[in-house]
C-alpha cells in the first residue's frame, strides 16, 4: 500500500508492503465445505467465508461461501469495525467538523462534532470445488461516519457489485481448463508413472533373475567347460591351419637380359 504521513504532506507517499493472512482471488484445489479465512483488503485482515450450500453455474457445480464483516447473515449491522486509515495520524478515520458540514440538525451548526469512520461488508462467493477458481461473486461495501457505530449519519460509499455474465462464462470456462490440468496431475500422470515403473520393476526382476544364473553357472565350471570353445571344439590349441603340411613352390630364377652388341 502507499502510506502518505500526513494529508497536508507534500512528499512522494511510500510504499509499504501489507502482510496479510488467509485466502485471497481463489479458493484452494479441492474445496471443502467448511470455513476458510479470506483476507479483506480493506480492513487489512481475515474473517471467516462460511460454506452456505451448493448451486448450479452455467451448469457447473459450485460451492456457496459467505463472508459477513460488521453484518449478520440477515445483511443487518450488528460489529462494523474502524475503517483502517491510510495515513499515520488516521486523519480520514476520525474526523471533526461542524455540525452543519455533517448535516446534523437541531443544533448549533459551529458545534464540531467528532465522528469516526466505520466499515463493514457482505460477500457471497461460488467456487469451483475441483480448482478453487471464484466463478462468481456478489459484494455489498459500507463505509460510513457515524457517533454511534450501528447509526450511519454520513455515508462515504455504500454500493452492491455482482459479476457480469461475461465475467462468470469467462471463469466457469477457467475453472473447466484447471481442472483438467488438476485432472492429468492427479490421476493420468500418476497412473502412467505408476506402469512405468511397474515395467522397470518387472525388468529389473527379470535383468537379475538372468544375472543370477549366469553368475551361477560360470561359478561351477571346469577345466573341461573352459576348454569348450564357442563351436563346442577345442579352441585353446592352435589353429587347424597352423597344423597343415606345406609344400613349397619352386620359383623360376629370371633371366639377364641379352647383352647388347
């Protein structure tokens, strides 16, 4: 997040990383029906998004979560929580003014009047069970000044969101893509490893196996085994060749050549 010091500070804001906890754009591969942490951005931490049942999407399967921050399950306010301001001495989370700048009537409209910033949220999610994509969600956001906490007197943004068709038609396609990818990691890829090395076991059997009896009959072989050649004959003499009569052949001493005259 950028966090500037003051309001009236002319400087570059700065930027600070904003750790967070629990889940955020998408819900784990193979969601469960239970409650999951999401990370709400704008009160910079988690509340629980509750599974609230199963619905069709464009004729995928999805599992309903529900968050509710500051609202119960009726969209009624009952804890909205202090708007967590960007600046350092939280000058947009409390703010005094006159009373006429909040539109309170029935009083002075110089009297300042201090009012603190509250938010509060409802989000309804439909995720993929087998990828954890959202394939569509719903938002309801409330921001507000108030003296009483559960008595909104000035509204800052209060508004509805849902995702458009196009949105959701785009996501349920993404949510069949991941799960065929989740489909050849879990189960395709395993199986084919799993043949394979199944093949390489066989083998290795069958290679050592071999090995053995091989191993065992140069073991326990004689002199006489030793002296089998690979043509079942004596190979250790010398070679027939070697041993057959020869007959030299007279050679005809050449003539010198006529002497010239």
């Amino acid at each position: 997040v950028q966090k500037p010091r003051t309001i009236a500070d002319d400087k570059p804001s700065t930027n600070i990383a904003l750790p967070h906890e629990g889940l955020s754009y998408r819900f784990p591969f193979n969601t469960e029906k239970k409650s999951y942490a999401f990370f709400d951005p704008i009160a910079q931490k988690a509340f629980d998004a509750n599974y609230d049942g199963e619905d069709d999407v464009n004729g995928l399967t999805t599992y309903r979560f529900t968050q509710n921050v500051g609202y119960d399950a009726d969209g009624k306010l009952v804890a909205p929580i202090k708007y967590a301001s960007l600046y350092d001495k939280n000058e947009d989370g409390e703010v005094t003014a006159r009373a006429e700048l909040w539109g309170i009537p029935d009083v002075d409209p110089y009297e300042p009047i201090k009012m603190t910033r509250f938010y509060a949220a409802q989000r309804t999610f439909w995720v993929d069970p087998v990828s954890g994509t959202i394939v569509k969600a719903d938002e309801h956001l409330n921001q507000y000044y108030a003296r009483d906490p559960l008595k909104p007197e000035a509204a800052v943004v209060d508004y509805k969101v849902t995702s458009t068709e196009q949105t959701v038609e785009s996501q349920v396609a993404a949510a069949r893509a991941e799960r065929d990818r989740v489909a050849l990691w879990s189960r395709i890829l395993p199986i084919s490893l799993a043949a394979t090395g199944l093949v390489a076991l066989v083998g290795g059997a069958l290679l050592g196996v071999f090995s053995t009896r091989v191993e065992s009959a140069l073991s326990g072989a004689n002199e006489d085994d030793i002296d089998i050649g690979l043509f079942g004959k004596d190979e250790t003499g010398p070679m027939p060749a070697a041993q057959a009569p020869t007959e030299k052949i007279p050679t005809r001493r050449p003539e010198p050549p006529p002497a010239q005259q």
